[in-house]
C-alpha cells in the first residue's frame, strides 16, 4: 500500500478518535464469492454504530453453489474500531464463518480512500465518515460463472429465493453491482455520535431543539450552533456550550432541550459540532408554517402531494406528456426555473425539460416512463445537451455547468441493463427512489443548486 492510501488509514482513525467512546456495537454484511483458493470478498461494510436502539438483529446467513451472504451485530468498542482497520489494511474482513479477504491486483497491493463527510452514496443528514479498501476489479471475483446473470439465475432457486445478486445485495444493506463501481470493496463506516434530534420544532415564538449524544462522550464538547431569518431579513447567529444544557439518560444516549425566543422567524438552521468537529445540520421549522412558497401553492390544489406522488409513480403509460408535468411541477417546488418543452408541438425536438438553478447551471432533462433507452432517448440526450453546451459557450455562459438526466417511475435495479451506456455519456439517471427522496425536500427551503449537485452524483459508475 502506498503512502497516499495508508493515510486514509490514518485521517479515519483520527477523525474517529474525536469520540472514540461513542460506539456500543456494529453491523457487518457482507458477500463473498466462493473458488478453488476459498472465498473472496465481493463486497463487505462495517457499520459502527452509537446506540443499539434502532439497530436490526436479525442475523442474515446466505449461501449457494458460488455465493456466500451474511449479516451480524456484535458488540464494539474502540479496541475493535482499531481491529477493524488493522485487517482491513490487509483486506480482511472477520465474518461470522471466519475471515474472508478481498482478492488483490496482479501487484498484491490494495488501495484504500477516505471518505470524510459522506459514503458516496449519500449527500444528506447526519455526518458518516468512512474507508474505502479496494480489491481487484469485481469481474476478476465474478469469474467463477460465466456472467452475471449466472449468479442472478443461481439465487433463484436458492432458499429463501432472490430475484438479483443485486436484490440479495440490497438485502445485506450493501451497494449493488452498479453502485460499488468498478472494484471489490471492503468499508468501514462510522455513523455520527451526536444529532438533532427529530423532536426539534418552532412553537409560535419560541425554538425547542433537542440535542442528543452517544452516553459516553462528555457533553461539555458539544456545541450547537444556529443561524435564523427575521422578518426584516436580519440574519442572527449564535450558539450554546452543551455544559449549559440539561441531559438525562435514554437508553444509550444523552438526550437535552436548548429552548429558546425567536421573534418572528420561522426556520432554524441548526449545527451540531463535537470536539470542534462538524456533524449535523438541520432546519428546525414549525409545522403550521410553510418554508416553500411553491409547496405552499401547491398545497391548495393537491394538500398531501397524493395527485403528485400518483403522476409521478403510477403514469399512464399512454399519456407520457402527464409525467413530464408531474417531473417539471418537482423540479419547479425545489426550486428550479423550468421550461418544459416537451409539451410544445412545435418544440418537441428539443428535450423535455430544462431546468435553471439560482446560480445558472442547466440540466437538461428527458422523461421516459419506461427504460432510459426506448426511442434512442439516451443517444438524443446526449446530441440536445452538446448543442445546448455549444450555444452557452458562444453567448459567453460557457462557465456554467450542463447536466443531462433522465427521469424514470422505475428502479434502479429495472433499468441496470442501460446504466452502462448512461454512465458512458455522462448521464445523471433519475429512478423511483430519487423521486421518493426529492419528494422529502419539497417541504424546506428551496435549494435547487444542492438539488443540482445531487443529480450529478447520480450518473452512473461507466465500466
């Protein structure tokens, strides 16, 4: 391993340390595939977690002519934390039928990152600090059957059945085939020791946010932070030492209120820091009020999103202009200025939607309510997109970023077979569990360049 992969090793275990105390146990999954040498680590996490309270047990044990799949809890501490990482520096992962390796490249050597806000998968909520260890490429773990739909067939007539190696995946809480790139991977991740609690609310004029923190820590190391809008526009900032605070005990967290006057504002923007350390942030709101005026318009015509969630889910498949409208009124409630296009006879060789965000970057957007593919759609998106590039640069916008997207009422896993070839051009693929998430924002401050910068990172991994 060289230098630059051991110190990933390193700003893990650094961060982490911060509160090493935090973490009472953790969950491991993983699936291996069987060869003559033994088994080899497709793909493994390990999940420190601060409090067992929402933890799943149930242990997971899988197993085929090729395949091996599991899942465990086990009880943890920083001694562990340190165990972990020191097999993992060898790829190893320690499983409950004994320890399973990733399999490294012809040099020996496996690589490793460190991942210090985020898992890659993940762009929102509570810090999640992280190591990527990276084996060989999957396809040289895979080659015990011919592709993989051999493993795809062969986990169907196991016991219990699966439809996918995917779907068996999914059910360990790991990525897929698509979303763990190219390479084996081994990750040990490390949820965050302290949060804003979900009980955190305005009520009239005044803020009740509640702070909680794995039992362990010292409460003296937290912080909260806030920011707020007044009605006259004025920003006010401040924050609390958690010493002034007031814990008691749940379970395996320490749990406090921080109440305080806030005028007429009508969102919180709260931090919540240990040892100096950012973990979460969070917007306090009063739920008599809404902080969207577009979701608050919206709301008179469909209250609940129900009309929405319905065109959005459950198209009629002979009606595809009703979806597009259902994706450009989303796009319009985060906040994007949108244009639709497709619905203009004489503008339909254009793309569906175009998408602006506040700071000007453009996302070019088809709809299909089938695969991403049909009609050549993908091939067409990537001509509509360079033109658009092209017309930016000559009207001197050429710093502005241009994303292509196409969004889909499908899974993920219903349209792996075209990812591929989106990934290839660059294509942010929108399915069903994206929708469902952006369809979670509506309710907060619009945010469409976040949005935008999401979107990207939903381009698949290209082979």
């Amino acid at each position: 391993m060289n230098h630059l992969h051991e110190q990933a090793f390193i700003d893990f275990e650094l961060l982490v340390s911060r509160w090493k105390k935090a973490y009472v146990c953790s969950v491991h999954s993983y699936v291996g595939v069987k060869s003559h040498e033994g088994i080899h680590l497709l793909v493994g996490r390990i999940l420190l977690e601060p409090t067992g309270d929402a933890v799943n047990e149930t242990s997971i044990q899988f197993e085929t002519e090729h395949l091996v799949a599991g899942r465990f809890v086990k009880a943890t501490t920083f001694d562990s934390l340190s165990e972990f990482i020191l097999h993992a520096k060898n790829g190893r992962m320690d499983t409950d039928r004994g320890p399973i390796s990733l399999v490294t490249d012809s040099c020996g050597t496996i690589s490793a990152s460190f991942a210090p806000i985020y898992h890659p998968l993940i762009s929102d909520g509570p810090r999640l600090p992280g190591l990527l260890i990276h084996g060989t490429h999957k396809s040289n773990v895979l080659k015990s059957l011919w592709d993989n739909r051999s493993f795809d067939w062969e986990v169907k007539a196991a016991d219990p059945p699966f439809d996918s190696l995917d779907e068996l995946l999914s059910h360990c809480a790991l990525p897929t085939l698509m979303q763990m790139g190219n390479l084996s991977t081994l990750e040990i991740f490390a949820k965050t020791p302290v949060v804003v609690g979900v009980n955190s609310l305005i009520k009239g004029t005044e803020a009740i946010i509640e702070c909680r923190v794995a039992r362990k820590l010292d409460p003296g190391k937290l912080r909260l932070g806030y920011r707020m809008l007044q009605k006259n526009q004025q920003i006010v900032r401040g924050s609390v030492c958690g010493s002034s605070l007031e814990w008691r005990e749940d379970k395996d967290l320490l749990v406090a209120f921080h109440r305080m006057g806030i005028g007429e504002a009508s969102v919180i923007q709260a931090f919540l820091s240990y040892d100096q350390t950012s973990l979460h942030q969070w917007w306090v709101t009063d739920p008599q009020k809404s902080l969207n005026p577009w979701h608050a318009i919206h709301q008179i015509f469909d209250q609940d999103l129900d009309l929405l969630r319905k065109m959005l889910f459950k198209p009629e498949t002979d009606k595809p202009y009703a979806f597009e409208g259902a994706v450009s009124t989303l796009l319009t409630l985060l906040g994007f200025s949108v244009a639709n296009y497709g619905r203009i006879p004489k503008l339909q060789k254009g793309p569906d939607i175009i998408a602006v965000t506040q700071s000007g970057h453009v996302g070019v957007i088809e709809c299909t309510v089938g695969l991403i593919n049909e009609g050549d759609k993908l091939a067409k998106l990537v001509q509509r997109t360079a033109l658009i590039k092209d017309k930016l640069v000559d009207a001197h916008y050429g710093h502005l970023q241009v994303q292509p997207a196409i969004v889909t009422p499908l899974s993920r896993e219903e349209v792996a077979a075209n990812l591929p070839l989106a990934g290839s051009h660059g294509i942010a693929v929108i399915c069903k569990q994206n929708i469902e998430s952006a369809l979670n924002q509506v309710a907060f401050p619009p945010n469409a360049d976040r949005v935008f910068e999401d979107a990207k990172k939903l381009v698949p991994v290209s082979e």
